[in-house]
DNA sequence: GATGGTTAGATAGTGACACTCTCCAAGGAA
DNA sequence: TTCCTTGGAGAGTGTCACTATCTAACCATC
C-alpha cells in the first residue's frame, strides 16, 4: 500500500508517518518508483506499536527507536532482548552517592529486594538495572517530603508487583514464536502501566469511599 | 527566610521558584518591603511537594496548580477532596462512542468492575471519573493492537489494584488531621506511581530470569 | 549620603520535544 | 500536455518547563 493508504488504515497523519520514517522508527517501504514507495501489513503493525507506545505509553520517540531495534537485534537470546529493549525506556540517572536520603533509599529498596529472594546475576546487578535507578529515585524523594517508605512500607508494593509480573509473563507465554513473545513483552510492559495506574486510582476512590463515606 | 534562603534549602533554582510564585502554585511571601517578602517552613514543605509532584510524578505544571488548590478547599469534605485532587491530574478525553474498540473496552472494563463489586453513587458515576475515562483508553489501545484485554485478563491487575489501594489508604490513615491525610494522599498516589512501575519492571526481570534462563 | 550588593517582580528568551508545513522533482492519470 | 499525487528533506510550529535579563526598590557599609 502506499503512504496514504497507511495513513488512512492507522488513523495517523502522512507527515507523521514520514517524520517516523525519517527517525527510524519504521523501516523504509519497497520502493517501487524514485518516488513511490510499497507498505505491508508489518508496517501497519509497527506503526501501530510505534502511536500504542508514544501516546498510549508516552515513551519518548528516541527511546521507543532504542526498544524497536531491541526487539530486532537477532544477537540477543530471548531473555536479555527483553531486558534490553525494557532498558531502553526512560530511567532516572545515578543518584548523587553523598545525599543522605539517596543512601536511606538504597538501604530500604535493597531491603526489599533481598527480603523477596530476588536475585541477580554477575551480568546483571541491580545497579545496572533502569528501573533499579528510578525506583530509588522516587523512594528518595518521598524520603525528602518526610514520607514513610521504609522496607516495612514498600514490601507490600514489591509483592503486588511480583504478582503482577506472574500475570504478565503468563500473557507473554501465550505467544508462540520468540518474536511475538518479545513484542508482547514490550507492548504489555510499557501500555499496561496506563491500565495499572488507572485501577489502582479507581480502586482508591473506592477503598476512599468504603472508609470514609458514612452511607 | 528570602526567596535565596529558600532556593538554598529546596535545592530549588531561584528563578524556578520565581516562575512557581507566578504560576500560582506556591502562595506569595509576606511582603516586608516593597521589594523583599518572607517565606516559612510551609512554603518550603509546600515547594517540595511542588517539585515531586512535577519531577517525579511528572505532572504538568497547570495540573500541579489544579491539584494544590484542591488540597485548601475547604468548602468540600474529607473524600470529595481527596477525589477531587486526584481528578485534577492529567486523564484521557472521552472515547468516541463509534469505535468498535472503544466499546469492547468499555463492556471488559464495566466487567471487572462490577466483577469486583466497586460500586459508583449518584454523584459520582463512574464516566466522570478520569481515571476511568483513562483506563478505557489504554484499553482501548491494546485491543486495537491486537493484544488481549478481556475481563478475564484485567481482573488479577484489578485485584492486584485493590490490594494496593488498601495499603496506600492504611499509610493515609496514618496522619491524624485531615489536611495532613489529603496531603498524604496526593503524595502518596502520585508519588508511588514510580515505585509500583519500577518494582513491577524489577519484579519482571525477575519472572523472565526464573522463565526463561536455564541455570 | 554615596555606593555596592540584594531582592521581588516582569518580560523575553531557551532548549527539548513531537510533530507539521512547505517545497521539490518524479510519476501516474485524464 | 496538463494536473494531481507521491516520497523525501528541511524548516517551521506549538507547547512546556524553565531561565536569563532587566528594573526599581531596598539594605548595609563606608
């Protein structure tokens, strides 16, 4: 299909697509002519990954370039492509090593993370992990604001998230093929966290209600 | 203390300071002079809480201002405040009611939760709420990816939701006045909203690692 | 009582980001 | 032949969160 067939059959503007064909995050069509270009089913489905996981997501377009060519790199077995392409989101930085809370939040995060079992390898250490950083980024700034997020107060959220991560793999492992499963990983990781949010929001208005509202 | 004294104990640049006293999310100091105010330990809890809220909860600066003026309206009782100050961060826009894929979400998303028995008053009907609204277009989302998203699926994320929700209105419960408690609440929702993304990312590495790599 | 350094407040500018517009030459259709 | 469309490239747009500059007033010091 042409460009504007694309276009049509996605619901997102020609110039938008061709900027995301500039960036790279869609592989160039088939030309067929110096000035005609030929697109399948595959770039309709990238492209509508591409909008679920900018807008849906709001991952900005540079890092969704980076999680896109994780998902392609054929040199990675199927374990790291995941943790690659989930690297490549955006993360906070290193925090500074001398701030007092930033140490607080470490001990408390590491806590955590060690009363859960959770393990990790030589080539993978938890410093080296993105989310590692932005969760420590976060607890030190509610630490900051003088809240309670001790490993007494976070323990509860780690295993909610633990279940959490067993109900997303099981929907991984519907998918068959190591590709599907890789793009499922992705797509599920980065779009359910608008769904996560939202019932956890809906279900404060409701636990609000239960404890505060006199019937 | 001066607007220096201020930026020096925040960490907060003057002139971003500066810009938040015109935007209207810190209240003005108390002018000494025509020239110089004075700024208490309020303005500073109050500059932190800004800067959370922006920084790591990335909310929009208007949206900031909308929240924070919820937290001092006085005219409205302990949970419409707290749903109110919620309601004021950024949500999705109403669906069209002719998308076949908005309405399939709509039908899962009522499911789970009348499947979960969260019930929704007269004043407080589920369609006015933006989490609600934000929730049916993440959903709406994936289903038109081609990922699934039925009521079979979004129930243990509801139930993981409601756990949740219940440990953060334990940590509310904590504070004794209810300004304290509707400040906390806000903190706490928005700011663990990267804790809970990070520790399931964490927690996921961890499935993938148990799944998929053979030791 | 001149002087140098601050201060609050206003205005304009910056850089990042995600598009979006405008133009161009090459194709294809009437 | 004429007109419209296409893909591609560069420049422009709107938004957002600051940030730099300026100005007049103020305070402390010499």
């Amino acid at each position: 299909m042409r460009l504007a067939e694309l276009s049509e059959r996605s619901g997102v503007a020609a110039a938008t697509i061709k900027y995301y064909l500039r960036e790279g995050l869609l592989p160039p069509g088939d030309r067929v002519t110096a000035t005609q270009a030929d697109y399948g089913t595959a770039h309709l489905q990238r492209l509508k990954l591409v909008r679920a996981l900018i807008q849906v997501g709001r991952v900005p377009v540079a890092a969704a370039k980076d999680v896109l060519a994780a998902l392609e790199d054929d040199s990675l077995d199927h374990h790291a492509r995941l943790g690659v392409a989930v690297e490549a989101l955006p993360n906070a930085p290193e925090p500074d090593p001398d701030d007092p809370y930033a140490q607080a939040a470490r001990a408390s995060v590491d806590a955590v993370i060690d009363g859960l079992g959770w393990q990790y390898g030589g080539s993978d250490p938890r410093g080296s992990s993105g989310a590692y950083l932005t969760l420590l980024a976060a607890v030190t700034a509610l630490a900051r604001l003088g809240y309670p997020c001790g490993a007494e107060e976070l323990a509860p959220y780690a295993r909610a998230a633990a279940q959490t991560a067993v109900t997303d793999l099981d929907l991984v492992e519907r998918y068959e093929s190591p590709a599907e499963q890789v793009e499922a990983a992705v797509a599920l990781t980065v779009l359910y966290e608008p769904v996560l949010l939202s019932l956890r929001r809906l279900a404060q208005a409701q636990e609000s209600a239960r404890r505060f509202v006199r019937p």
